[in-house]
C-alpha cells in the first residue's frame, strides 16, 4: 500500500486487486486451472469482460487513459501474478516485483518457472 500511496500522492491512478487464493497457485504452478497463468489473465486480459484491466481502462467513467502504459506490482504469488501481466496486455509497461521465487528447488512446493 505504500508504493500506491506514493503513486497516488504524485498524481497516478492507483488499484489495488485482490485474487482468488483457493488452491495456492504455488501448488498448481503456471498453467493449471487455479495456477498463475489464470490468475493473471483474470486480471489484465483486457478482452476479458470481468477482468480488472478491462472494467478499468474501458469504462467511461473512471478517468484513465491505459494506452499511456500500466505499471504492475506485487509480493509473493502477487509478484508472480503481476509479472505475467505483459503476456496478457500490451499496454504493461512496468513492473515491480518482490519476493517472487525460488527457483533452486529448495521451495516447500518445489520451483514455480513461469514465462
């Protein structure tokens, strides 16, 4: 929430975006159902009627211009849902990401590889 309220302070819209957490995405890696892969495309896909990205950029009365880029954030499963993001929307210009993985195979769920 600090980085949105920075954002925020300097004159950026700001969302914050809760995903569905049944499963944990860790467990059921990229491309499954409840995976990283859907619940990025549930965000960002803006061709997708219910996705964040869609019901923000394309709704008349919020005022946000998306063709000037999005930027994404996120900690955790959030960082690895985030940074997909570009795979699902052009209009992704940046992002930034924490604590997003261990690919060493010393993970309790074992290495999460995403594109």
């Amino acid at each position: 929430m600090y980085f949105m309220q920075l954002m925020a302070a300097n004159g950026y819209i700001t969302v914050s975006v809760d995903y569905d957490d049944i499963g944990r995405s860790y467990m059921n890696g990229c491309n499954e159902p409840l995976g990283f892969e859907a619940k990025s495309r549930a965000i960002f896909d803006p061709t997708l009627p219910n996705s964040v990205a869609n019901q923000v950029c394309n709704d008349d009365t919020i005022p946000v211009d998306c063709a000037m880029g999005i930027a994404t954030a996120g900690f955790s499963q959030g960082a690895h849902i985030s940074i997909m993001a570009r795979n699902y929307n052009p209009q992704v210009t940046g992002n930034l990401v924490f604590a997003n993985g261990n690919y060493n195979g010393n993970f309790r769920y074992g290495s999460v590889l995403c594109k």
